[in-house]
C-alpha cells in the first residue's frame, strides 16, 4: 500500500493579530527594589491604539528599579491576549514583534544585564533577532519566531488563540553599585500567523 502524504506549500503570512482585553501582570520573581507599569498616556498599563499603531509618541512601558544589591534578580511580566486567529489548515509558525526602545539609568555595574524578552505562557522563551536601543536611540524592531507551542506539538489555529504571550522586562546585578532601573518602551507588538489557509 502507497502512503500519501500532503506536501504543504511555502508558508505565507496568513494575518497579524494585536491585543485585545485587559493586560495580565504576573508577579515578580526574586526581586527586591520597585516595579511599575503603564502607557504613555499615564496611569495603570492600558490596552489602548498605542500598541498597534507603530507610533514613538505613544507607548507601553515596563519599569523595573533594583534596589537589592549583589544577586538580586527583577523579572516584570505583562501576558498579552491577542484577537482571534481564525481556523486556517495549517499554521506552520508563529513570529511576534514588538517596536522597543530601553531606558537604562544609574551605575552600569559589572555582571549586570537588561533585556526585553518574549516567551510563551507556559515559559518557552523566544531570542530576539534585534537587541533593544538605549537610551536617546529610536524604537527598533525586535522579532521572535515559534515554530511550536510550549509543549513542542506544532500549531493550530486553536492552539494560538488558547496560548498569551508574555514581554518580559529582565534585570540582573551580579556585583557593584545596586541603584540601577531599567524601563521598555513598546510602540506595537502584533502576532503574525504564518502557515496555509
């Protein structure tokens, strides 16, 4: 007996999905000092036009301030809940992108780093393809490609609406001057779904 198998035809971008609802902050992991969230706007962390419009004048942001000293970690968390993908027969991958800018301050002390990260809810991370601007620099893309869910089984379109996606605002002091903050600037993050309709 002939075993057919389908040959799938080079994934296409099939739609670009963005938040919607409320934000979901998660707690932080062994940290000490302050941490705060909010958009551009002020106040709590709004889901708003800002983070679908690409635009540098408005944003979300992540602050995350280490007041603890030598080996002290901060890990901010905002998991985002995105529209509804809509049923396609095959997803072949996932990318995420986010617009993001850093706003490092204090004693650059050695052993220490600061990122903005990507990861699934279940913890799968993602690497990014850019790294963060500082400072004055302007907003710069940084993308994160999944080609399968947390649990390494391939994607299906109802497995991208069961899944959020977190942005992680990560900060850790090996040694040295402990008064350092880090802040993320997001402009847009969308969710590209790449596959066959």
């Amino acid at each position: 007996m002939t075993r057919l198998t389908r040959q799938w035809a080079t994934p296409t971008l099939l739609t670009t999905l963005y938040p919607t609802g409320d934000p979901i902050v998660l707690a932080w992991s062994g940290s000490t000092g302050t941490r705060t969230c909010g958009d551009s706007g002020g106040g709590a962390l709004e889901l708003s036009a800002s983070l679908r419009d690409g635009d540098p004048a408005t944003y979300g942001w992540v602050k995350s301030v280490n007041t603890g000293g030598y080996g002290t970690q901060t890990i901010r968390r905002v998991n985002w809940v995105f529209e509804t993908c809509p049923e396609y027969a095959r997803v072949a991958h996932l990318v995420i992108r986010l617009s993001v800018k850093m706003i490092r301050v204090g004693n650059l002390a050695s052993g220490k780093f600061d990122y903005v990260g990507v990861e699934l809810s279940g913890g799968q991370p993602g690497n990014p393809q850019f790294i963060a601007p500082v400072n004055g620099a302007d907003f710069a893309w940084q993308e994160y490609q999944f080609a399968n869910d947390v649990g390494g089984v391939p994607w299906t379109s109802a497995r991208v609406n069961a899944q959020t996606f977190g942005t992680d605002c990560d900060q850790f002091l090996a040694s040295g001057d402990p008064t350092n903050n880090v802040e993320y600037r997001i402009a847009e993050i969308e969710l590209q779904v790449w596959g066959n309709a």
